[in-house]
C-alpha cells in the first residue's frame, strides 16, 4: 500500500503536521540564464526542475560521470565537442526518470509588461518571476523545497526571506518549507535545468538573430524539443508535468500561471 493517501475531502489549508501521510514533499531545483542589467540580451529566463526523488536521477549521472571520468560541469553556455554526448546524456536521464516536473518564464525586458512591473529594480523581477514558477508547479496537498543557483546579490536582498515568506502569504498555508542556495558547479540537478532555459533562450536568440548559431548548441536544442515532441519554445508550450511561459514583446504566450499571480 503506497504511503501518501489522499483525501480529496480535505481542504489544503486544513493539513496539520498529524496528516503527514497526506502530503508529498517535493524538491524544487531552480536556475536563471541570461543577464537582467544586459540590454544587448532581451531574454530572460527562470527555470525550475521538480522531483520528489532527487537521489535516484542524481545517481545515475553520477554513475556516469565517474564511469567517463567526465566531472566538468554542464553547462549551455559551454557546450562544445568535448561535452554534448554526456549533456544529451543527461538530459535523456531526465527525461526517463519518472515524477518529473520542468517549469519555466521567459521574460523580455523590452515588453511594456517588464517595463511597467519590474524595470527598476531587477531583483524585484527575479523574485516575482520565481514566485510565478513555484505557484505553477506547487499541486494540492504538496510542500515543496526550493534549491536555487547561488548569485550575487545585494546586502539588503534576501531572497530566501522574501520567496519563502511571500509564496506561503500567497497561498495562505505553508507550502514552501525553505529555500536554500548552492552553487551549480557542486550539484548535477541545478545543471540540468541550466541545459533546458538555455536552450530555450538560444532559440529565441536565434529567431531574432541575435546569435549565428552554434552546432553543439542547436544539436542540443534539438534534442530537447525532440524529448518534449515540439517544434518551436517560441510559442510556449504546456504538457504533462511540463509548463513554459514566453512573453515577447507584451504578448504573453500559454501562461502557466495565474496571469497576476503571487507578488513580492
């Protein structure tokens, strides 16, 4: 008999600590590409990868790594002849594994909706945008963990505070149990997430020519669009555990989310 029972009967915010056979926790693993101050780069993504699970996909690229001996970090951005076999090795882990959730929200910064909401101050729009992924991905009856890349931040920033503090306001119940920082160079799974929104940036840098092209990065894409049996990120696309927001230039494409949704 599985150990999580579901009472549809019982509302969300009635769950008490007793009902903890009710409630699934999940783990939130979550990375950014592109530059917010940048305004050569218009694209700006957050990317979110949840599991319930990590061990078991975590090990089995681990598995590989020391089976190749490969331990260079995946990355995009770096992708070249030397590493596009293990990153569509990965990616094809990923999507194997089962209970698998990829989220993510491209904005454009030159979209009267940025303008308007998060043009000055840029950590305003990471916060924003990353409460906009957890509510799309956060079901009934879960309690999730947020593990983000490590940025730079100013002193007077505190991310974990406000994500943790607003999304749980928001949905009026504790729905994220914490939120905590890593570098991605030290964890498989904050990589995973930075080869999908990068290459879903690449191919919107790609339709508006802002990029030549690179074959180890399109080979990649490609790839990744063939796993999801899609043709195009540009236009967003909603399935089975997977949700990806694009805004272009104030036209918001298959928004996964509440339109307003939670606010920092």
């Amino acid at each position: 008999m599985p150990f999580f029972k579901f009472d549809k009967e019982k509302n969300t915010s009635d769950l008490k600590l007793s009902d903890y056979n009710e409630i699934w926790s999940k783990f939130c693993f979550l990375d950014e590409t592109g530059n917010l101050t940048d305004s050569l780069d218009p694209y700006f993504t957050i990317g979110l990868l949840k599991m319930s699970q990590p061990f078991y996909l975590q090990s089995k690229i681990l598995y590989e790594r020391n089976k190749k001996d490969f331990h260079d970090e995946m990355k995009f951005n770096k992708l070249s002849i030397k590493n596009i076999s293990f990153a569509k090795f990965a990616i094809d882990t990923l999507f194997s594994t089962s209970s698998i959730g990829i989220y993510s929200y491209t904005t454009n910064k030159n979209s009267q909706y940025f303008k308007d909401n998060f043009n000055t101050n840029q950590w305003i729009a990471y916060e924003e945008i990353t409460l906009k992924l957890l509510d799309a991905a956060l079901a009934e009856k879960e309690i999730i963990i947020l593990i983000a890349d490590h940025i730079t931040t100013p002193k007077d920033i505190k991310f974990e505070v406000n994500t943790k503090k607003n999304f749980n306001s928001f949905k009026g119940r504790l729905a994220l149990a914490g939120v905590c920082r890593f570098d991605s160079k030290s964890n498989d799974l904050l990589q995973l997430i930075d080869l999908i929104i990068g290459a879903i940036n690449y191919e919107l840098k790609l339709a508006s020519g802002l990029v030549s092209g690179s074959k180890y990065k399109i080979e990649l894409l490609n790839h990744i669009k063939q796993k999801l049996e899609i043709s195009t990120f540009s236009q967003g696309f909603h399935g089975k555990n997977c949700s990806i927001f694009v805004e272009h230039n104030g036209n918001n494409t298959n928004n996964p989310t509440n339109e307003k949704g939670p606010s920092s």
